[in-house]
C-alpha cells in the first residue's frame, strides 16, 4: 500500500461503515483493510479472535499470549498486521492485492465471532 492512499494505483475507499466495523475497497472492489471500533473490543480480544481462525500463526505468539501493541501474523501464506489506527484497531495485508481472497476470509470470520456478541441489556424495573 502506498503513503497516497492508492493500491496497485487504484484509490481506496470507505464502502461499508456499521456501528462497529468499517471496510475499505479499490474502486475494483479489492479488500484492503478493515477497522474494528475499539470500543466494541479491545486490541487483544480482536488478536485472539483472529489467532482462532484455522491458519493465522502470530509472529510473536507465546502462552500465555499478551497482544499489547501493533501485531503481525500470517495466513495462507500471507503477511498481515493488527495496527491501532486512533481509537480503533485496523487489520490489513502487507500486500493487499495479493491477499485480497485471504482479507474477505479474514473479515467474514471476524464479523461471525464480533456479530454474535451482543450488546449488554440494561433493564430498570419500574414499581
């Protein structure tokens, strides 16, 4: 990715905003990274849910693992990295072009373990 904000000289684009997820795209439709609200989960909740999808291997993964800071891991033989970008934490691939199949696996995991927590109920009993 280039410090202009283009890929393979394609502009990158915001195309899908939820409450708690952000994606961004070439104008082809190539997926080059995702931000996770950090609110929603912190840095290492995210790390952890990623390093439980069948063949992400963290670069620095020890037990008991600590993911305090920028993290990177491979998956299907390409290299991503977990960047805090402001207040919100940001996955994307060394080279997004070449990893564009394994990004969409990546962020169709992470949506289907983030969607399934749900947001806490607060009830108030009225007498």
């Amino acid at each position: 990715m280039s410090t202009d904000g283009t890929v393979g000289g394609e502009r990158i684009a915001l195309t899908m905003r939820t409450s708690w997820l952000s994606e961004f795209r070439t104008a082809s439709g190539v997926l080059v990274m995702f931000d996770i609200l950090g609110q929603r989960v912190s840095f290492g909740r995210l790390c952890t849910v990623l390093a439980r999808i069948p063949g992400v291997e963290f670069a620095d993964f020890k037990i008991p693992a600590r993911f305090t800071g920028p993290a990177r891991f491979r998956f299907k033989g390409q290299d991503f990295h977990v960047t805090m970008a402001h207040l919100d934490y940001r996955v994307s691939a060394l080279d997004p072009i070449a990893a564009y199949s394994q990004s969409a696996t990546l962020l169709a995991h992470v949506k289907e373990q983030l969607a399934q927590r749900s947001p806490q109920v607060t009830t108030h009993r009225l007498i």
